[in-house]
C-alpha cells in the first residue's frame, strides 16, 4: 500500500476542512511557541538568579574553622584515660585562620582532573578610616585573574579593572563602600587592620554584586597586597575556593578531600541548598504550564478529527467498499493528526524562537545586576527538542482515538443506512 | 470458460439480534457464473440487499460459505478482503457515492491507486478510457458535485470498471434516478457484458430491469423462491 496515494487522501480530506484544520494547527502552534518563550524566559531568569548566587560561589571551600580543639589534654594523661571525662569552659584553641600547608594543597587540587579550577582567597577584617570616623569592612584578597575566570568576577566590577589590582597596595571597593566614603576612582583611602597596621591603599576599581548588603561590607584587593597588610607570607590562605567540572559531585569531593587535607570543606550544595529548590519549582511549573498548553492543543485536535470523521462517514464507508483495508484508513487518519502536528509544531517552534528573541530585546535595568539591560532568555536547544517531541507525541495521541474509531466504521451500515 | 463460477454462495444464513432474533437469510444458495449478466429481485425487505453486502464480502457475519473465483472468502481477515474487493469486484450503489474532495478523474483513478498494478501515468489514461465509454470525459476535471445525479452514477460505474474486476455489482444503482437516466445506465450494464463479456450482480425492485437481465434470482422473507431465465 503505497503511502503517496495515503497522504493524497488525507490532503484532500484538511483541504476539505481546511479553516477547522488551520484552527487545529495554530493552537498546536500557539502552545509549542508558548511552551518555548516561557521555558526559555523562565531558565533565563533562573540562570540569572542562580548565576547571582551560584556562579559566585565556589563549588568548595577549604577554610579553617575557629572551634576548640577535639583532642582535650585531659585524654593524653594516663591517670583518666578512657573515661568520660567532663571539662568546663572549654575555648577554642588559638589555632590560626590561615590553612597549613596551603602551597601543597593547591598543587594537589590542581592536579586533581575534576577540578575546573583553583582560587586562594584571603579573608581580612578592616576598618576603613574615613575623617574621624572608622567603617567596618572585610578585604578579600584574590587572584583578579584566577577569580574572573572562576567566579566571574570582572563582570561585577562596574567602573575601573580588575587588572589594576595586580599593582600591590590597589583595592576595588564595593559599591556600598564606595558610596559611604564617597570614594573615586584614583583616590587614596586609609585602612587599619584587626592587628592595628595602617596602609594607604589606592581606589582602583568598583564592583556591584547585585547584593546590596555584600556591596556595603566587602572590597577586594590582591592576595600580595592583604598579606602584606597582615604581615603574613606569601601562602598565607584562610579559604581555598574549587570549581569543579561538574558541581554535582561537590558534596562527595568535599567530604573526601577534607579528611585528607584535614580542613573544614563547605560544598555548595549544603550551603546554597534553597537556591536548587526554587530553580527546580520554577522549572517543573514551566514545564507543568508548557504541557497543559499542549495537552489542551490536543484535545482541539481530537475534536476536530472527531467532527471530520463524522463528516466523512460516507467517504470513510466508500474508501472501504473499494478496498480500503481498516489499517489505511486508520492510517489517513493518524497522518492527518501527525501533519497537522508537524506544521504546527515546526512553526511553533520558529514562532517560539522569535518570541524569545522578542522578550530578549525588552529592556530590563535594574541597580541590583549592573551587567543585565533586557530580559533573560535562554536559547538551550533542550527545550526546543522537548516541545517538538511533546508536539507530535500530543498530535499522535489526539489522532489515535479518532483514527481508530474511523478504522472500524462498517460501511455496510453507512451504505445501507442512506 | 473456466468451470469455476465466479462467485458461489452455500447456504448462506442471516440473523439480525435486535432485541430479539430475526433471521433475515434462510440457506440461500446462488451460483454465479463467468459473463452472466444477473439480477437479484424482490420486495423491500426481503433481504436482498443483505444478501449482496455478504456476498461482497463487506458483511461477515453469518452462516455458510462464500466462494469467490473458486477460493473460499469466509473467515478471512479484514484486510485480505480489502485487497479483494479493491482486485476483483466493482461497485455501484444506489446514492452514487463519489468521493466530493477529488476529481471526477481522480475517483475513478482511486481504486487503481490502491490496486497500485500499474503508474500513475497508465491509471490516468485507463481511467480517461473508462471514462469515454460513459461519455463523461469532458467532465474529468470537475468535482462530483457539479454533476447531476445520472452522471455521477455513471462516473461510479467508470470506477468500478477500472481494475478491470472479476464482477461488478451494484445496489439498486438505478433507484435513484429518473427514467431516462435509468435506461442509460442499463444500456450501459448492457453493453459491458455483451462487448467486454464483464459479469454483472445487479439488486433490483424493478421488475422491467429483472426482466432485460440474462437471469432473475427472485427473492422472498429471505429465501431465493425461483430462478427465472428472462431470455
């Protein structure tokens, strides 16, 4: 049975109907185009917010925990040994911030294949002196070049560059800060430290998070120059930040990797859990959206070929008098499902793609995300993919039954019933 | 001429179970033979029409056996008899029934399409042919509906010709037209099995009809009563 004469057969049948068909196609149109825009802008959005967060943060951190030591003195003496012993008071030891053997640990990281990257931070409490008055802040010192790769650092830095900050005694202040002490780029600010050193450190850079909190309490300078404000040698690190190629194994990594190096590891799961949460409801809403909008284009559909068949109860009674087997016949009728399908589906899909290339050109500025001026969207292929499969897969179903009731109409009944 | 009848009925009974059961075809029994031209005849209701849809392999629900070109149809599956009925037997039915969505060229083309003996090309032709012998050429290219109801009897006789069947028949197929129209359409039925020697099965309430036929199977409460030779 050749399909040519099949597909012939159908084609007549839409022309037939051709305004009920169009109306089939353009919902099925409507819903994939639809389904695109709204799984590109939502993903978009959650890229955005996620990007906010979980772009900055390091996928582990190796940091030295201020705790007291586990191992009491009490333990090592033999006169109370095992027993449980009860200690009141108890401080934590003076152990310091710094990581021990820092060097060897970033060497090992670097080696290690499922490591994108490595970045030392060091960590530093200051008080800016601004006229008589003291600000509170924290000095990150980074590697400007190894945080831009890793975190993205460069894209928050609104005004200067972050290569500037390779010249020792530099500083990139935060918005906030930058703010408050009515700072400019160029000017010379007087910082003391936790331990009571005085530098003068020269503004070349500002950066804006997007968090307004951050940007008030945080600046960055280089790791050369926070050493040298502590008075600390060169692989004096309090945190170790990693990049992983695939953060998903950021919980199993951290555990193993901090019983060997003996330091507390944070991953990032653990610390950004709710973020995950609200990307994966977000997502599993615009997906639950996207498929109702198909699912509904479907039943338009089986109504359609519904009413067509009762319309063609005499043509379908005819084709099977002269030897149309029930299987062609539920074939013109599935093809008609899927063709209706395939031309809605393939310009809901184009449709889709302009939509989204509509909403990405709406401006959207906001103080919060310096680097952002239209709305979010994402073009993962994914999505276009799903809904073109859901397409058919919706159109096919919606024609089955339809299809299948046209297969076993008797045409002794039609023919004799005139 | 072969010894195999085109077409062989035995026994063949009928029930309807519709509340309760009635028996529409009583052991009807009929033997059709190779260039017969042959009418089944009788009053409304007498299950003529019935004995046609099974003995055209539409209907398969009922008792006995049907035997079509010396090969047993009874029990076959749907889509054997499909293919048989597209092969070897033709259609006419009492309300036309052309396809409003194709050409008058292309319902005739139809069945060969399905048949798919020959291309495209060749079925066009062949269908302009049959088509000629009716006189409706110059309607080729127009859609049914532009046609009155003795053309578009004709165009269907056309398609029932065009996979040249074993037999042709047909359901009251000049019932519904006027007299004139009526009397074309025989001529025609006619002509085929006298020219072409095409075996022919016509159902009919109308006596003169039966009577110009080579063979009158007369109908009556489901049983076939008597074989009437008109000739």
């Amino acid at each position: 049975m050749s399909w040519k004469l099949i597909l012939e057969i159908a084609k007549a049948l839409m022309l037939a109907r051709i305004k009920q068909t169009l109306v089939a196609a353009v919902g099925v149109l409507f819903s994939i185009s639809m389904f695109i825009a709204l799984l590109g802008f939502m993903n978009g959005l959650n890229s955005l917010l996620d990007g906010m967060i979980l772009n900055r943060t390091p996928h582990i951190r190796f940091y030295n925990e201020i705790k007291p030591n586990p191992n009491q003195p009490i333990q090592l003496s033999s006169e109370f040994g095992p027993d449980l012993n009860s200690i009141r008071s108890v401080k934590p030891s003076t152990s310091r911030l710094a990581i021990h053997n820092s060097r060897s640990i970033i060497q090992q990281l670097e080696q290690d294949p499922r490591v994108l990257g490595v970045s030392p931070k060091l960590a530093a409490q200051v008080f800016f002196n601004v006229g008589t008055l003291d600000l509170n802040s924290n000095i990150n010192g980074i590697d400007g070049f190894k945080e831009s790769q890793l975190f993205g650092f460069e894209e928050y830095v609104i005004e200067g560059r972050v290569e500037d900050l390779d010249q020792l005694n530099t500083i990139i202040l935060g918005k906030g800060v930058a703010d408050r002490m009515m700072a400019k780029l160029g000017d010379v600010i007087q910082v003391t430290t936790a331990q009571g050193n005085r530098i003068q450190l020269k503004v070349v850079g500002a950066f804006q998070s997007g968090l307004g909190d951050f940007d008030k309490t945080n600046s960055y300078a280089s790791l050369a120059t926070v050493q040298k404000m502590l008075g600390q040698p060169a692989s004096y690190f309090t945190d170790i930040q990693v990049k992983l190629h695939d953060f998903n194994q950021a919980p199993l990594l951290a555990k193993e990797l901090g019983t060997i190096f003996e330091v507390e590891a944070d991953d990032i799961q653990t610390v950004n859990a709710q973020f995950e949460t609200g990307s994966e409801v977000r997502n599993i809403i615009s997906y639950a959206v996207g498929i109702t909008l198909l699912v509904v284009a479907g039943f338009g559909i089986y109504n359609i070929l519904n009413m067509m068949i009762y319309e063609k109860l005499d043509s379908i009674a005819i084709l099977k008098a002269i030897g149309f087997s029930p299987k062609d016949v539920n074939r013109i009728f599935t093809s008609i499902a899927i063709l209706i399908g395939l031309v809605g589906s393939s310009l809901g899909l184009v449709v889709g793609y302009l939509l989204g290339l509509l909403i990405d050109h709406i401006p959207f500025e906001t103080d919060a995300l310096p680097t952002i001026t239209t709305y979010p969207i994402d073009y993962n292929p994914k999505f276009y993919l799903i809904g073109g499969v859901f397409g058919l897969l919706t159109t096919y179903l919606a024609g089955f039954f339809p299809a299948r009731k046209a297969s076993s109409v008797d045409p002794v009944e039609i023919i004799r019933g005139k | 001429m072969t010894a195999n009848p085109v077409l062989e009925a035995k026994s063949i009974s009928k029930y309807f179970y519709n509340a309760s059961t009635t028996q529409v075809l009583d052991q009807v029994s009929i033997q059709i033979n190779r260039g017969e031209f042959v009418s089944i005849m009788g009053k409304s209701g007498c299950g003529k029409s019935t004995l046609l849809y099974i003995l055209s392999t539409m209907d398969t629900d009922y008792e006995g056996q049907l035997w079509l070109d010396g090969a047993l149809v009874t029990g076959k599956d749907p889509a054997y008899l499909s293919q048989l009925r597209n092969e070897k037997i033709g259609f006419v039915f009492q309300f036309h029934y052309l396809l409003n969505e194709f050409t008058v060229l292309e319902n005739v083309m139809i069945p060969a399409l399905k048949l798919a003996r020959h291309s495209r090309v060749e079925i066009a032709e062949r269908a302009m042919e049959k088509l000629q012998i009716f006189d409706m050429q110059d309607h080729a290219h127009k859609k049914p509906n532009q046609l009155s109801g003795g053309q578009k009897q004709r165009v269907s006789i056309a398609r029932a010709l065009i996979n040249d069947p074993l037999l042709i028949m047909g359901d009251e197929p000049t019932g519904n037209l006027d007299h004139k129209n009526s009397a074309l359409v025989f001529d025609k039925f006619k002509e085929l099995t006298q020219e072409l020697g095409q075996t022919l099965l016509i159902v009919t309430h109308d006596q003169e009809f039966a009577k110009a036929t080579d063979r009158t199977i007369e109908m009556e409460d489901g049983k076939v009563v008597g074989k009437v030779s008109s000739r």
